[in-house]
C-alpha cells in the first residue's frame, strides 16, 4: 500500500481497530490507481492471516493480473 501510494494504510490514531475494520482509503481513491488494485491490497491487509496471499508468487500473479486488465 505505501509504495503504491506514499502513505500508509492505517494513519491512526487507533491502529488494531482501524486495521480490524479495515478501515483505509482505497488505493484507486488515494493514488489514481486502478479499482482492481484495492481488491488486491485489501486482501493482502486482512488482519486474519488465513484470508491473506499464502505466497509472493500469489500476490504477484494477483498484481500481474491487474497490469494485464
């Protein structure tokens, strides 16, 4: 999120609730980024584990696919 935007996701103050809530502006609002790259950050900020990308290889291949779109 910050090397796409220059800012970081979660500002504060309150860090955890804003992080569990996933409370942050959306890349495409705060960069001019593509609306497919927030479905990519927001998987990759999930605050459980699990919901995350499992690799690098499944997050580039998620990135590759936004470049190609």
């Amino acid at each position: 999120y910050e090397m796409a935007t220059g800012k970081l996701p979660v500002p504060g103050p309150n860090f955890l609730a804003q992080n569990q809530e996933l409370f942050f502006i959306r890349p495409s609002q705060a960069a001019g980024l593509p609306a497919a790259f927030d479905a990519v950050i927001e998987r990759a900020l999930q605050p459980e584990p699990s919901r995350r990308f499992h690799s690098a290889a499944e997050l580039a291949a998620a990135l590759g696919a936004v470049a190609d779109a």
